[in-house]
C-alpha cells in the first residue's frame, strides 16, 4: 500500500515544514471508515438524541417564546430559530467531536498514534478525524430539518438545500476543535473554548435574532466569526425566506478559516505526538 506522500515533509528544514500546506491524501477515508464502524455499536442512542434534543428547541423557543415575537427577519419566528438553531447544531456537534471524541483517541486510547504506524501521515489522521466531524453534523443537521419539516418550520423543498452549509460547517468546526483539542492537557480544558468562544458566537451571530440589531462595534465582531456567516447561509436555504446575499464573501470566510485551522491542526498534533 502507498504509504502518505505527507511523509515527505521528514526531508524539510522545520521552516519549511512549518509554512508547507499539510494536503492529506485519500487515505484519510480509512480513518472516517474507521470511526462510522466504531459509531454503528451505538448508532441508536446517537440518532435519539439527534431528533430529542432539537423536539425541545423548536417547541420551547419556537412555539413558545414566537407566540410573543412573531414576525422576525421577514420570517415568523419559528422558521427564524430553527434556522439559528440548525446552524448553531452543526458547529457544536463538530466541535464536541473533535473535543471529547479527538481528545480521547488521541490521548486515552492511543487511536493516532496506532494509525501513525500505518502508512497513513497526521494530516490524514486529522483529515479522517474533521470528515468524521463534518459527517456527524450532517446526521444531527438531518435530524433537525426532519422534525423541522414536521413542524412546519422548514419548507420540504428547499430545507435539503442546507446540507451542503451544514458539511462545511462541520469542516470549519472541526478543524478548528482539532486546533483546541492538540493544544488541551484535559478534558477541562475544552470548557474555556465552550464559554469564551462558542457561546458568544450562538449569542452574537444571529442565531436567535438578527445581527443587525446590535450595536455597529458588535456586528463588525460578528463578521469575524464563522458561525456568523454560516447562519447567513443555511437560513435563506433552509427556510427559502428572505434573499441569498454575499454567497461568495460568506464561503471564502468560511474556507479561509477551514484551511487556516486545518493546517494549524496538523502541525500542532505533529508537535504533540511525533516524536
């Protein structure tokens, strides 16, 4: 078997190394194979708590707190939220992947380091490891489209459109968690991301009310948040209310941070368990 032309970079000065783009090779589906075998044993539960949890959401903010809303963006309430919702998902579901899922096997299991003697390099570890994150945003984003649509907040014919946002949202998110994930010594440590990032961004990226109700120093933050431009995205292709605007500036954000994150992650976990 060929081993991964990544291996290439043990002949590179460490300044080369640093500045050289980690491109995995295909490789990488061995190791998102591996982990879909691995997620089947308890593929049940996974899946019940992916239609659960958006149940309670939807109900509690989308009947409940829209009964007093109403109308919000151009949209009823309803379809507002579970849009949020449905992008504020894809993030944390990647994200807790590469957190606590990573962590583990990177850590506790020993998982990379027994891949690393393989013919598979890091940068197909980390590959397989966000294609598997991304993949887990899309099951629980499906989850919530289903019941969505069920409840009448995604429109049938246009809520599959957001399933191609909803994979480059678990890309982004997960190559930025592997970024977290190399750098954490616990499982505590994943708690500051938690506060310090993700929460500010599902409380300031438009997810539960408009962007543009803020006050203009916290929009122009917004837009150097990701999760601001994926809500800019998945809510006019799920809802099919209001206009797709910018489309080209919110993926090249969205791709900038993926490349960015993914190369950082591969040399920081090179850093860590290579020796």
């Amino acid at each position: 078997m060929p081993r991964s032309t990544n291996t290439d970079d043990r002949h590179m000065t460490p300044h080369l190394k640093a500045w050289a783009y980690p491109w995995p090779s295909r490789l990488f589906i061995q190791v998102w194979r591996r982990h879909l075998l691995v997620w089947r044993k308890t593929a049940g539960a996974s899946l019940a708590g992916n239609f659960i949890e958006p149940i309670l959401y939807l109900v509690g903010l989308g009947y409940g707190l829209g009964r007093f809303v109403g109308d919000l963006g151009g949209m009823p309430y309803l379809l507002f939220i579970a849009s949020g919702i449905l992008a504020a998902n894809a993030m944390n579901t990647s994200t807790f992947e590469a957190f606590y899922g990573g962590f583990t096997r990177m850590t506790r299991q020993n998982t990379f380091q027994a891949m690393l003697a393989t013919p598979l390099g890091v940068a197909e570890v980390v590959a397989g490891e966000v294609v598997w994150a991304a993949t887990k945003s899309v099951m629980a984003g499906g989850a919530i489209l289903a019941v969505g649509t069920l409840l009448g907040a995604f429109p049938a014919t246009t809520a599959p459109l957001a399933l191609p946002v909803i994979f480059l949202t678990g890309l982004v998110f997960g190559s930025i968690g592997m970024v977290v994930t190399a750098l954490a010594p616990n499982y505590d440590y994943f708690l500051y991301h938690t506060s310090l990032v993700g929460t500010p961004m599902i409380l300031f990226c438009g997810v539960f009310y408009p962007v543009d109700s803020l006050p203009e120093w916290l929009q122009t933050l917004s837009l150097a948040l990701p999760l601001t431009h994926v809500v800019a995205l998945i809510r006019p292709l799920s809802t099919g209310a209001g206009e797709l605007t910018g489309l080209g500036w919110h993926l090249g954000i969205l791709l900038l941070f993926l490349a960015t994150a993914f190369h950082r992650a591969v040399r920081l976990i090179e850093r860590r368990i290579l020796v």
